[in-house]
C-alpha cells in the first residue's frame, strides 16, 4: 500500500508540475490524487474508523486554511475595489524595477512576520498588479514576494504555520526565534534581492492604465481610506486575535471579514444598486480565485494521506540512521519541503525528537523554523504562499524553477549557513 501511495503523490506532483505541458489544469490532478490516495489508504488498510477519523481530522486542518485564504482573498478584493491601494501606490514615487524590487522585497519581509506569509503574499501580489502593467515583469516581483514572506514568516512565531507550530508546541520561545533566526532570514532574503536588482538594472516601471470600472466606482477619498485601513487592520489583528482568544486563526479572519461586511453595508447604504455594484462583499467574493483555492484543498489532502500513512515520519527516521548530523538532517528536510508541504514535515519532526533530547530554544528546534520555513520557496508549490502566488499571477511551474528557484537556493544555503556560524560564535 505504502509503495502505490507514493507512486500516485509522484504521479500527481509530475501532473502539476507539467500542467502546461499535458494540458491538464494542476486543480483537477491535485482532485484526482487526493481521491485516488484516500481510495487507496480505505480500501487497503483494513480499518475504516481510523482512515474516517483521520479524513476527519485532515478535513479540519484543511478546512481552516481554506477558510483562511478565502477571507483574505475577499478582504484584499474588497480593498481593491475601493481603490484602498492607492493609498500605498500614490505614494511609490521610483519608476526603477531595481529600487521598486528592493522596497516591496523589505515591507514584505516585515509584514509576513506581523501577519503571516500567505496573507502578505496575497496582499503583496495585489499591490504590484496597481504598480506595474507587463504580466513578464510582475512574474519576477511575485517570485520575489514569495521568497520574501517566507523569510520574513522564518523569524516570527506567527510568521508561519511551521513555526506557529513550534510555538505552540513549546519547542520556541517569541524572543528566541525573533533573535536565532532573523539575521539567516534576512540574508535569505539579501541574496536573491541583490542578484535580482542587477539582472534588473536599467528596466522601467511601466504602471498600468486606469480601468474604466474602477474609475466608475466613485468612492470618496473617506470611503477609500476607511476601507483601506480597516482591510488591512483587519488583518493585522487576526495574530492578536489567536494570541487572546486562542483561537484559530481563520476565526479571526471571518470575524474580520464580517466587520468589513457590516461597515462597507453602512457606508454605502444610501447608494444605489447600480452604484454599489463592484464594491460590496458579494461582489468581491464573486471575484475571488475559486480555482486556487479548491488546488489548495487537494494538495492538503493528499499530502495528509503521507502524514496519516507515517510515509513522512519514517522518511525522517531514515534520516536520522543514514545522516547522522542534525544540521544536515535539517537542511534537507528543508529542501524536501520545496516538494511537499512542510506542516507534515516539521510535524513528523517534532514527533521524532523529544523536548527532553532537544530543549526548547535548542540549535534544532531554530533551525528547523529557518529550514522548513524558507526551503519551500525553492519551488513554486512549496509553500502555501507559493501556491498563492501561482494562482494570483498564473506562475508556470518551471518559469519559477528556472527564474526562481535557483535564486531561493542560493538565499536558502547561505541563510543556512548565517544561523549556524552565529549559533557557533553566540552559543556554541
């Protein structure tokens, strides 16, 4: 049963990678091998109350991401509509791609560690569609914004849903990880901003025109401002919310959305249908990428079959025996997460290794926030805030191999490498 689990996972990531190539959209593929290994996982294991609680359980997990995504998407569409970006844009006085790149680069950096990577990467990503017009040249700054909100979400306990996890768990402390892992973070993020900007150097920002049906919305500069800050305050506010009430984040993020929804129902109550057109919630969920976000629920799933069969757990396990070094052993499960998704990875890891072994705040537990929350920048669907951004700007998988990858490898060793010539030099 293992053995065809894992040829149909590497069937079904081939099917994805090649999606333009074979003409199959990459959301049917990832459907069709989340029911094909959960077919599998009931028919073969022989007890059908563990493979229901363990769908159940898996359909939570993805539940709350997609519940997740889906707000911020709305929330992000719903700011766009009234213009809110402009807010930002209006602002953003460099027509150079080069200095442009540098500075979406750093305030994505630092807002991933406030709000988390996937969220920023939705808002980072809608930013760029109202500052540049050539889909070529935003392809480079999406990649970017990917590599940069997973550096920024490596360094902060509610950066990233790896180490949220280690937070959490009792592995990390909030000043620990804040001090260990920002500066390989932010060499991370230094490496491939530099090589960019040069292959960059000399190109223009080309912003683009002003759609008609914007300009018609006729939002006041009250409204369009309100709306901004409260967007984005909403959901700056989704990690206080989880802090206070210890509640899942998504919670937060629908309480959010709610809120807008009521404040945007009173704002625009004395308008007219047809001048509310475009600017309501209904409107803006209309609008949402539905296909992203259905992609996102099949690759959960299927990576949870890996989980829930202990593929994953034993792959670790073999690690340990054939490796040896711990250093080593992180930084490939790092690299691994550019292929699958990093929860079940990081989670396999915490299972492997014992606080008692390990204490909280140690060189592994550090390492493997860096690790698992950088190395899936690497490729395209290695991290969730990659997933987004192939949805968002319709990123080929090998354009981000070939344009990308190589640049996140090369942040991703040399970060590694930061963290553990500090953690020598400090506390070695």
């Amino acid at each position: 049963m293992l053995t065809l689990l894992v040829v149909i996972f590497v069937i079904a990531y081939a099917a994805i990678a090649l999606e333009h190539s074979i003409g199959v959209n990459k959301t049917a593929s990832a459907l069709i091998a989340a029911g094909l290994l959960w077919t599998v996982y009931a028919t073969m294991s022989g007890n059908h109350d563990l493979v229901g609680q363990n769908l159940t359980e898996s359909l939570a997990a993805t539940a709350q991401v997609v519940f997740f995504l889906m707000g911020a998407m709305t929330i992000v569409e719903v700011v766009d509509a009234h213009n809110g970006f402009e807010v930002i844009t209006s602002r953003i006085r460099t027509d150079s791609q080069p200095t442009l790149m540098w500075f979406i680069g750093f305030v994505t950096f630092f807002l991933s560690a406030v709000l988390d990577n996937l969220t920023t990467t939705i808002v980072m990503i809608s930013l760029t569609k109202k500052l540049i017009d050539n889909h070529e040249d935003r392809l480079f700054f999406a990649g970017m914004i990917v590599v940069a909100a997973n550096a920024g979400g490596a360094w902060s306990p509610i950066g990233d849903v790896t180490t949220t996890m280690l937070w959490i768990g009792g592995q990390i402390t909030t000043l620990a990880i804040m001090e260990g892992v920002f500066l390989a973070a932010l060499v991370n993020l230094l490496v491939p901003l530099l090589v960019t900007g040069y292959l960059l150097r000399g190109k223009v920002v080309v912003p683009p025109p002003l759609l008609e049906s914007r300009a018609n919305h006729g939002t006041t500069e009250f409204e369009k401002n309100l709306m901004f800050c409260l967007g984005i305050g909403s959901l700056v506010a989704v990690p206080v919310f989880k802090t206070v009430t210890h509640l899942p984040p998504f919670m937060g993020m629908l309480f959010g959305l709610g809120i807008l929804w009521l404040v945007g129902e009173i704002v625009h109550r004395g308008k007219t249908e047809e001048e509310k057109e475009g600017l309501t919630l209904v409107h803006a969920l209309m609008r949402i990428d539905m296909s992203s976000v259905i992609f996102f629920i099949g690759i959960l799933l299927a990576v949870a079959t890996l989980e829930h069969t202990h593929i994953l757990s034993a792959l670790a396990g073999w690690f340990g025996e054939t490796i040896g070094r711990l250093d080593v052993i992180v930084i490939v499960i790092g690299l691994i997460s550019a292929i699958v998704d990093n929860v079940p990875l990081v989670a396999a890891s915490m299972g492997m290794y014992s606080l008692e072994q390990h204490p909280q705040d140690s060189f592994l537990w550090e390492f493997m926030a860096y690790c698992a929350g950088t190395g899936g920048s690497i490729l395209i669907i290695g991290s969730a805030a990659g997933v987004a951004a192939m949805g968002l700007e319709r990123i080929h998988f090998f354009w981000y191999a070939r344009r990308i990858g190589g640049l996140a490898l090369i942040g991703y060793a040399a970060g590694a490498l930061t963290y553990i010539v500090q953690y020598r030099l400090t506390r070695g």
